[in-house]
C-alpha cells in the first residue's frame, strides 16, 4: 500500500521528475530519489506522517530553502523530504517583550523586514538572508558577517516550537531573556540540523535598530596585514558589528571577472569593515581608527553613501555563487580558528600546500577556504587535503564549521576528529528523543 496516500493537511508530490530539485542543496553533493517530497499545511499532516515513518520504517528530512552547504537537506536511502515552505502563519512583533514569533518557513529576510519595521533589529545574517528560510537558520544555528559582534542565531532564540517523535506540539522555552527552570531543550534543537525533530516555529530576541552605521573599505597591498587587525581591534576597545576579506586570489577573480562594482574594488587584498555603536560615524571615532591602525591604514576608504554601501555588500554576498559559477566542482569549506590564531593558521595552510583560496568572516575566525581544483584533484588525496585543513584548524583551538554544521559534508570528518565523549552523548541524546531514527538519518552522528 502507497504509506502516503490521504494525508492530511499536505500536497504530496512522487513524480521522480518533480523529485529530483530536491536532491541538491548549495553543497557540491547529490542525494538520493527520494520516496516523496511533502509539504505539509499543519500539523495533522507531520503527526500522521510521523506515524506512518515508524510503522513503515521510512525517514524524514527536513527541508527548508535548500540553500545549506552541508547536504544536511539531502535525502538518504528510504526518506521522504518534508519541505516546510507552505507551513503556514506569519511574523508578528511584540514591541514590549522585544520579540518576534515567525513560523519557519518565513523567509530570513522577512523575520528582518518585520522587526525592522518597528525599529528594532535581529541580527542573525548569512549571506543567503534573502532567500533562506527562517528553519534552516534555527535547523544550523546559522551565523554570519554581524556575528562578530551580535553572535549566532542561537544567542537570538527565546522559544523554540517543535514536533517531536511522539507526533506532538511542544515549545521550549518562554518570551523572556530569563528563564533557567532546568537546561534547555530549545538550545539543543538549535543547530541539530533536524536530527532530533521538526522546528515549527520560534520566539526570537530583538533589540533596538542600530541608529549609526559606518561601513570602510581597508585595501592592503601584503594581505598578510590584515591577519592581526581583528585581535588588535577588540583588544582596544573597538568590535567591528562586521569584518569581511576577501584574499589577493579572490579579489582578482572578482575583478577580472566580477560584477561592475567588484571590478572597481581597490587593492592587492581587501577588508570590509562595519561598526554600528553610537558615535561610529564620527570624526573622533575615525581618528581613533585609524591612529590604531596605524600604516596599514593608508587607504583606507569610507562608504560615502547608502548606495556605495549596499553596492560593496552586494560584491560580498555574492562572492560565493560567484566562485560556484567559475568553478563548478570546488569544495568549499568553513574552519574557524580564535582569532588571535589567524596568523598560525595560514602559516600551517602554507606548509599544507594545497592551492586553496580564502575569503569570509576574518572578524571571528571564520574562513571560507575554497579548493577550486577539487573536481580534477583525485577523491582520496582531496578527502586527506581537507583532514589536514579540519586538524590544523583543530590545533589551533578551532573547528571544522564555523556556520555550514555537518550534514552529510562533514560527518566522517565530524566522527573522526571530535571527542568521543560528545559524540557517544550525542548519540544517547539521539536514541532518547528519536529511538527509531526516523528525524534526518544519516547526518551528523
Ligand atoms: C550564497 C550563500 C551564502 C551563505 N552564507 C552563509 C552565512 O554567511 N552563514 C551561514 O551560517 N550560512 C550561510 N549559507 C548556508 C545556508 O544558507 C544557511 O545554512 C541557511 O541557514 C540554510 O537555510 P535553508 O532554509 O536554506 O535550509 P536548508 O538548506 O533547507 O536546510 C538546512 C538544514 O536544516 C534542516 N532543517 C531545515 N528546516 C528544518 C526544520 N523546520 N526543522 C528541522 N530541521 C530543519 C535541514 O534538514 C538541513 O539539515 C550560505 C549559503 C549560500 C548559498
């Protein structure tokens, strides 16, 4: 019998040719042909579906915008793919408690937009804000250039609503800074990659819209200088809300061959500076800078206006579809290191020798280092290239994802290089909220 046929409160779809946009996310990975896609309307669709999952034995993974670059998305063997896009509400605000509810398949961009229209501001920004889904943020603890300053998605996460293996509605937490009635189980579902359940919907923290902005843009002629600008910056007093490069190699790619706002971008290297606190777009403020900075600071540029800004953000957000295009079979990966460590990491990157180029989130340590000859690069001499990436990061006090997660990307690299303890917890975890390991198998763990 078809286990799918009537369910409720759902659009099912099983054509195999309508399948197969599911099988990929923004990773350099293929899943497999799913049993069927379903996207469900409420929540007697997911409780039957549940049901059916551990009566048939099939699995089901969850699916939000399909922009993650972990295949954490990807259907396995035997799954159905949930795809929450038609999960229905909307965002509203809540002024006086200085939050947010949204379900999840609020576009990021509109979580920001509804915030934002009362004044107030939510931080969390990958550089897919506009097109990812507000599940896939709180499903990957997504972070991006403000989390510098203003954390990851989950230091924003009041409450947490979810289904769970029992079929059931439940929401963690409450619409408060404080609540410290026992640990938290809304935390341990923010950044599970839909290992432990399905995430309906969240409470999120605001605070009020930054009301200065000063956005710089810091060319270097020996990139190697801009390696310890983001320790001396905080160790002085000064947290940039965003600190972005991009390396010599990538600069001139988006140069030669980038949008007409890339090709005008100056020097060897390049850094993106932001700072968002009162006063940052003052004289004082400027000179305080740059008497910091010192020599390095010979340059150094500030946006003049809302449209050299947005236009220079642009070039950012989109550097990484961009080296997709010119290098379709590149791996890109997300380390991160302390960034007083971003020296000693590109020091051992060079002793690696592998040709590899970097861009990303300098401010916090967080470095997109991108094979681009991975497809010509023999399949085992690529998996050893990105171990020794992953254990230098480790060495130096760092991870192997600083925003992207596990998915099915990184999970043999994830199982080998952890410590076993967190991942024999993990698993416990996993066999007490899913015993039948129906929520996403064969990710993370
Ligand atoms: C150009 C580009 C730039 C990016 N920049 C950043 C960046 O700066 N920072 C960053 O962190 N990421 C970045 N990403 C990665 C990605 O956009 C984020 O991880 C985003 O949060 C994924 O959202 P999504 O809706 O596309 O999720 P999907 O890709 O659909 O899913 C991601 C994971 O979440 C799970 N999931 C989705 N919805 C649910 C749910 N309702 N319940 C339980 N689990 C669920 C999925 O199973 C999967 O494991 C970027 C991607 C692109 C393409």
């Amino acid at each position: 019998m078809n286990p799918f046929k009537g369910l409720p409160e759902a659009t099912l779809i099983e054509d195999p040719s309508d399948l197969e946009p599911c099988r990929r996310d923004e990773s350099h990975l293929r899943g497999t042909l799913p049993l069927a896609l379903v996207k469900p309307h409420g929540p007697a669709a997911l409780r039957e579906l549940v049901r059916r999952a551990k009566a048939e034995g099939f699995g089901l993974v969850p699916r939000g915008a399909g922009t993650g670059k972990a295949g954490g998305c990807l259907p396995t063997e035997r799954t159905v793919v949930v795809d929450f896009s038609a999960w229905p509400g909307e965002a509203r605000v809540s002024p006086q408690d200085l939050c947010l509810r949204a379900p999840v398949s609020v576009l990021l961009r509109d979580v920001k937009a509804a915030a934002e229209a009362h004044g107030l501001f939510y931080p969390p920004d990958p550089n897919s804000w506009e097109s990812c889904s507000l599940g896939g943020t709180l499903a990957t603890n997504a972070g991006g250039p403000n989390a510098c300053k203003y954390g990851m998605t989950r230091h924003w996460v009041l409450a947490v609503e979810a289904l769970l293996e029992d079929g059931e509605l439940h929401t963690f937490g409450i619409s408060s800074v404080k609540a410290n009635a026992g640990p938290s189980l809304g935390q341990l579902l923010i950044g599970s990659e839909g290992i432990f359940g399905f995430i309906l919907g969240a409470t999120l923290r605001l605070t009020p819209l930054p009301r200065e902005r000063t956005t710089l843009l810091l060319p270097v002629k020996r990139w190697e200088d801009l390696l310890d600008l983001p320790g001396r910056l905080c160790g002085a007093g000064f947290l940039p809300s965003a600190f972005e490069f991009f390396d010599p190699a990538v600069l001139a790619e988006l140069r030669a061959h980038g949008p007409e706002e890339a090709r005008r971008l100056p020097g060897e290297a390049l850094a993106i500076l932001e700072f968002d606190e009162r006063g940052s777009t003052s004289d004082a403020f400027l000179e305080g800078l740059l008497d910091l900075l010192g020599p390095v600071a010979e340059g150094l540029r500030v946006a003049s206006d809302v449209r050299q800004r947005e236009g220079i953000w642009a070039v950012r957000r989109m550097t990484s579809a961009f080296l997709k295009e010119r290098h379709p079979k590149k791996v890109s990966e997300d380390i991160v290191v302390p960034r007083s460590r971003l020296r000693d990491f590109f020091a051992g990157l060079d002793r690696l020798g592998f040709p590899a180029v970097t861009y990303g989130h300098l401010g916090d340590g967080n470095l997109h280092v991108n094979l681009l000859a991975a497809g010509e690069t023999d399949p085992a001499l690529l998996d050893r290239q990105l171990m020794d990436l992953f254990r230098l990061a480790i060495d130096l006090g760092g991870t192997l994802s600083g925003e992207h997660g596990i998915g099915l990307a990184k999970r043999e690299a994830f199982l080998a290089l952890s410590d076993p303890a967190q991942i024999q917890a993990l698993r416990a975890l996993k066999r007490a909220l899913d015993p039948q390991n129906i929520f996403n198998p064969g990710k993370v763990l």
